[in-house]
C-alpha cells in the first residue's frame, strides 16, 4: 500500500475513534478544594480522574489515573 493510502487510511480510522472518545468521557467536574479523600467522597467525588483539575496524585494510591476511589 502506497504511504499516501496508508495516511488516509490511519485518518479515516482515527476521527470516529476521536468523536467516540469526546462522547464518551465525561466533562471534568469543576474544581473544588478539598482536605482529602474523605471530604471528596463526601461531596460526590471519587473516582476523580487524572485530567479533572481536582485530581491529586498523592490522592491516587495505586497509580492508576483515578484518585479517591471507593472503598468496598
């Protein structure tokens, strides 16, 4: 396959991918102060994801991009 076939072929695979991501992933939740994670929980946010501007990294214990997740 010529490389220009391969461009329009990685373009044309790539938008709808990028429109399904923007459907998907919701907006981030406006930035609010917080103590801690229990203080977050209480107010509705856990699971606050690494691009939300209320996200910590000190909050996300296991490194996975999610800090203040819920405890089971």
């Amino acid at each position: 396959m010529p490389p220009s076939e391969q461009a329009n072929l990685v373009r044309d695979t790539v938008a709808p991918v990028n429109e399904v991501v923007a459907l998907v992933r919701p907006e981030p939740r406006p930035f609010r102060r917080f103590s801690g994670c229990n203080d977050a929980r209480a107010a509705g946010y856990e699971n606050i994801r690494s691009d939300e501007p209320n996200y910590r990294a000190d909050w996300d214990g296991d490194g996975d991009g999610l800090a203040c997740e819920p405890h089971y």
